[in-house]
C-alpha cells in the first residue's frame, strides 16, 4: 500500500502511544494525525481527567482535525487504555468521523490489561464489525493479530 493511502491517526496522554504511533508510521510512511484533547490537558491534572473522563465515559472535545480520513485507504487509530477502556479521546474521534473512515486498524497501548473490549469498544465506535487488524503494545513486547475483511462499514 503506497504510503499517503494510510493516515495513522493517534492519541497519547504520557507519550508512550505517541512512539508507537510515530514507529508504525515510519514502518508504513503513513501519513500522520495526533489527536488533541484540550479539555484532558497534560501532567498529572491530565492523569486526573483522563480518568474521570474514562469513568464517567465523557467524550472530550477535540482540537479540529488536519487530514480527511476520507482520502486515505487505511486509517490506523492507536490509543492508550484508561481504566479498562479505549482513551475517550480516540472514542471521541472515532464518533465524529465514522461515516467518513475507509478501512480501519487499531492499536492499544496499556499497563497489562486484557485489551479485548477495549478493540470492541473502538470498532463499536467506529461503526465497523470487523477490522483489518490490531496490535497490542504492553510493557516487555507486543502481540498482533490479523482479522479478516476491509472493515469499512
Ligand atoms: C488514567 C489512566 C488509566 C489507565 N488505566 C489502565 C488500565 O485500566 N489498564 C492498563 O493496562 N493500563 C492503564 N493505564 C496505563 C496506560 O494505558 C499505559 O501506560 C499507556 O501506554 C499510556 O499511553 P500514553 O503514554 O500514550 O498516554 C492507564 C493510564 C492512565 C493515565
């Protein structure tokens, strides 16, 4: 796939997703979209809104975004886990452009939590059934596994 046909659109609180973002990106040449979240900010108030906004699943607003999904062939959403769940930020993104997103792969960033409803809850919001493939970064290595179908739903 020639490079500007995947856009890897990302969300980092601690900079951790940001390198697995910027990695997989290198690897693909795909284009790049970093997702921001004013309302969570940064440092430990961050840390602090980041989990209320995951417990109370808020869906913080979001700075507007630089690229149309639309043009490309491939999205790529990476994102951390918060409390169990996809960082409502990527939620966030994920809700505003559904209608627009080609075929869609996801990667979660965590501390060791099982990442399975977390991938439902971001194909949930995304609107597809099915995704191209998705990979877990956790400290100390990463899984991958690859899915069947486009997932363009
Ligand atoms: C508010 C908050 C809640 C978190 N909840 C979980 C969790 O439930 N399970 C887990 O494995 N890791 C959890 N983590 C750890 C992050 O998912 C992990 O460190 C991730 O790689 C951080 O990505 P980032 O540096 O790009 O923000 C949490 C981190 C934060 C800040």
């Amino acid at each position: 796939m020639a490079s500007q046909e995947i856009l890897l659109v990302s969300y980092s609180l601690g900079g951790h997703t940001e390198a697995a973002a910027r990695a997989i990106a290198g690897r693909l040449g795909a284009a790049r979209e970093a997702i921001a979240a004013p309302a969570i900010g940064r440092g430990l108030a961050g840390v602090v809104r980041a989990l209320w906004s995951a417990l109370r699943r808020t869906r913080p607003p979001l700075a507007p975004a630089r690229h149309d999904p639309a043009s490309y062939s491939l999205v790529v959403v990476a994102a951390p886990i918060w409390a169990g769940r996809p960082a409502t930020p990527a939620l966030s993104y994920l809700a505003t452009h559904a209608a627009a997103l080609p075929a869609v792969a996801f990667v979660l960033t965590h501390g060791g939590s099982d990442p399975t409803r977390a991938f439902e809850m971001l194909a949930a919001a995304a609107k597809v059934e099915d995704f191209v493939a998705e990979l877990t970064a956790a400290a100390g290595g990463a899984r991958g596994a690859n899915r069947e179908g486009s997932g363009s739903g």
